[in-house]
C-alpha cells in the first residue's frame, strides 16, 4: 500500500513513492498539468554515479567532502537527508540533490534565493522540501542584498552546441587561423593534458566543459562553483559529484585531493591568498594544482603578470610547469568574439621533491 501521508519532496520514501504525488497533483483553477512538479529526482537520473542504494553519491565523495569552515565530518552527506550537518557548526541544505557547502549558508540562500529556486527549477528538481529549506535558511539571514549567480556563459558553452559560423569578411583567414590554434592550444587543453589521475576537484567550474573533458575512469571528480546553476549543469553533463562551495573555504578533508583545477576563476576571488592556502591544505602532498587566469596580475594596478605564480609560491606551492598567451576564445554570435590571452600554471605544495641529480648535488656540496 502506497503511504499517502509523504507528500511531494516529504522527508523519506524512495523517488518512485513521491512520484506518485507528482501525477495526481494539478493547476488548482484548470485541472491542468503543472511544468516543473516533480518528486526528488533518483540518483541516476541526476548524473551521479552511486555505488550503494539510497545513496545519492558514491563513497568515496562522502569520505572526501568535509565542513567548510572546521574541516569536519557531515552526518548525512550522499542521503537523501534535506540538510547534512557538522556537529560544530550546524546544519548545511542539500538543494537538487547539491550540498551547499558554504561558510555562511543562510547568507548563501538570502542571497541567492529566487536564483536557486530558477535553477532548481530549471534542473526539474523544485520539490516543496527544497523550497522549504531554501526558505528556512534564508530566513536565518535577513537583510542580505539579493544576487544572481554570475553565469556568463556563451548558448555554445551551456549546452555544448556547436557556435555558430563566424560573418565572412577581410578577416576570415586570420579568424580562421586563430580558430584553428585555439582548438589545439587553449587554456583548457593545457590543464586536462597536466590533470592525474585520482581524486579531482574543479572550482569555479562553469557551463562544465572543461569537467567533461576531465571525466574519465581513472579519475574521481568533483565539480564546485558558487553558482547552483553551474554546478547542476556541470554535473549532469560530466556525470561528476557537484557541490556549491567558496574556493576561499575548500569543502574537502585535509590531503584528500589529488588535483584541484582552477580555470579562470582566481582572478574574481575577493581573497585569492585564501584560496591557495585552502588549496595547499586539501593537495596530497603528491597533489597539482593547475590554475590558469586572464588576468594574472590578479587585478592589481600595482602588479604585473607574475603576481600569481608569485603568491602560489608565498603560500608554499612550486611552479613544475608554466604556459603563457594561450588564447581562450568565447564566441558570443557570429559577428562576436571574445579573445583573452591566458596564462597557465601547474604547481606542486611544499618543497619539490628531492630528485636522484638534485640529491647528489646536494651532498657534494
Ligand atoms: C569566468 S567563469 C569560468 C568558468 C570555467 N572555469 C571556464 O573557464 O570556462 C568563473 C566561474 O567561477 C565561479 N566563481 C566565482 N567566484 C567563485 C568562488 N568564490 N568559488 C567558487 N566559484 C566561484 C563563477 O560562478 C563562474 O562559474
Ligand atoms: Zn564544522
């Protein structure tokens, strides 16, 4: 017998119990269909792999996610739980299936509260349990100034269509021949041909292009952006587990990463220092970190282009490998083309190691 008494998005009951709900429920002045009610989605329809039933992420996430704010552990993480909790810091929400492993997720969700619920409902994944937590943790922060999610993505990088022919002109063969270098040398490239294998984190992940170039057997990957959106979109392309998160406050246990990818995104961070330090702690000490930016004097009239491979190195980090003026093209519409020169860098926590001619050096001196 059906339990009647779970309603849509209730607490408990697998997906096919609440799905039920979804099919009797209707417009309560015409009777008709309702476009995005629907019943928690399962865990295969929302892009995740699992390897347990009843869990909505695989074990080793659950083992690698932690509080982002005392690094602990989070009871209820990879459930179907509405809200998971670190025992000293309280409870985080899980919308969409997403934790939203932010230091201050009141402020998260008074901020970007009709912007989680767009997205959710985009996503197909508005229950009234995801509202109603949206809604009670935003209350916990009233007054917040209200923001949307800073997804700039171009129709090509949301939905991996293919852009759109360039307008022929004077300067359809240079165009051309940029095109064709950038296909072959950008930014992302750079960073998926230096990504190990692993446990592998992308922040600031975007539209999610450059985690479906990432996915891969030999690789565990988790996606994280600020943006709800970003994160749903990318995991749901890349199969990765998402996660909304703060690059300045890393969500992951200490040692647990093996690589953490960064593309262009440092340079928009309020505190990048704060960043590398989370990054230095989450790297194994085998780790890379590959960070790449359009603006490597990280905003700073007083800087110049080293200043990034500069505070990698401040906050303990060894530069193994560096590229500069990789051209990452956005096409915009046929008659628009954004062209930024990148620069990339892959780097190493602590000291390098000890390598067999170095070691030798060493001792002769
Ligand atoms: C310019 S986009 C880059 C997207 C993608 N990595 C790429 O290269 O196409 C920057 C992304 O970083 C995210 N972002 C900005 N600040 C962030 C923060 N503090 N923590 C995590 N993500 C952040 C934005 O939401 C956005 O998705
Ligand atoms: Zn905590």
């Amino acid at each position: 017998m059906r339990d009647s008494s779970v309603g849509v998005g209730g607490t408990g009951g697998s997906c096919d119990s609440r799905r039920w709900a979804v099919e009797v429920m209707g417009c309560p002045r015409c009777g008709g269909a309702l476009a995005g009610l629907r019943a928690s989605k399962s865990c295969d329809s929302l892009g995740r792999t699992c390897d347990e039933p009843g869990m909505r992420m695989p074990r080793w996430a659950v083992e690698v996610l932690s509080c982002p704010r005392c690094g602990g552990a989070l009871a209820g993480l990879g459930t179907t739980a509405a809200v998971v909790r670190c025992r000293t810091c309280g409870p985080f929400p899980v919308l969409g299936g997403v934790p939203v492993l932010v230091p201050e997720p009141a402020r998260w969700c008074a901020t970007f509260y009709d912007a989680a619920l767009s997205a959710l409902a985009e996503a197909g994944s508005v229950t009234s349990e995801a509202v109603e937590t949206l809604r009670a943790f935003a209350d916990a922060a009233p007054g917040a100034d209200a923001a949307r999610f800073s997804d700039d993505w171009t129709s090509a990088e949301a939905t991996g269509a293919r852009t759109p022919a360039l307008t022929r002109g004077p300067a359809s063969d240079a165009l051309d021949e940029l095109l064709e270098v950038a296909a072959h040398q950008s930014p992302a490239l750079w960073l998926q041909h230096r990504a190990p294998e692993g446990v592998v984190l992308e922040v600031g992940c975007g539209a999610g292009l450059t985690a479906s170039r990432l996915a891969s057997r030999r690789r565990s990957l988790l996606v994280g952006d600020t943006s709800l959106r970003a994160v749903l979109n990318t995991s749901k392309h890349s199969r990765a587990v998402g996660v909304v998160l703060d690059a300045q406050a890393l969500p992951v246990r200490a040692r647990s990463l093996d690589g953490l990818v960064a593309e262009n995104v440092i340079d928009l961070l309020d505190d990048p220092e704060a960043f590398f330090t989370a990054a230095a702690r989450a790297l194994d000490a085998a780790g890379t970190l590959l960070v790449s930016s359009p603006a490597p004097g990280l905003q700073d009239p007083d800087e110049d282009d080293a200043a990034l491979a500069r505070l990698a190195q401040r906050c303990g980090f060894t530069v193994k490998d560096r590229a500069d003026g990789l051209p990452w093209l956005r096409q915009n519409s046929s008659r628009f083309l954004e062209v930024w020169l990148v620069q990339a860098l892959a780097l190493s926590p602590g000291n390098p190691p000890v390598t067999r001619a170095s070691g030798r050096a060493r001792r002769q001196r």
